[in-house]
C-alpha cells in the first residue's frame, strides 16, 4: 500500500483544511529537499529517518517503509546497501497517485 488513507484524513480532520494544505505544501518542499540531498549527506541514517517521519505523518507507508529499512541498514554501517533509487522511486509514486486522489478523498 502506497497510501494510508485513513491517516490522511485523521491529519486533514486534526488541522483543518487550510491547515491540511500548508502541511502538505511543506511536506513535500521538504522531502524533496531532503530526497535530493540524501545521498550526499553525512550521516544517511539522520536523513532517512527524518524522511521516514515525515512520509509517516503524511500515510505515505511505502515510502515510511523503505527508509525505515534503509535506516537499518545506515545504521549497521551498510550505507551503500540502501536501495536509494527504489526510496526515489517509491516518494515519486506516492507523491502521484496522493496528488490525483487526496482531494476526492477528503471531499467524501
């Protein structure tokens, strides 16, 4: 599962609509940020578990996942067995199919 939609709408339903879309706004310039900077970064562990944490407030699972295992391995001195393409991936996948389908969600 890409998504958890039920986290989404327990998050839109705690901020509020307007708040749902500054997080959301800000959810996604910084996971970016960080999706692009990840690889050069000093400490890989710090940067997946920072992305795993916001993927997790957002229900973006699948991505929370990989950068959890990700982290694991960081962690275990294995920071070059981290499948950063499929984190990549898997953020650009979620970011989609959550752009095209959040509004109709949340409207119901």
């Amino acid at each position: 599962m890409l998504i958890d939609w039920t986290k989404v709408t327990e998050l839109a339903a705690d901020v509020g609509r307007e708040g749902f879309d500054e997080v959301l706004d800000l959810f996604l310039q910084e996971v970016e940020t960080a999706l692009q900077t990840m690889a050069m970064s000093e400490d890989l562990e710090a940067a997946l578990h920072f992305i795993k944490g916001c993927a997790m407030n957002l229900g973006f699972t699948d991505l929370a996942t990989r950068c959890a295992s990700g982290e694991a391995r960081a962690a275990c001195g294995q920071p070059d067995s981290v499948d950063l393409d499929g984190i990549h991936q898997s953020y650009r996948d979620s970011r989609d199919l959550f752009m095209s389908e959040f509004r109709a969600r949340l409207a119901a």
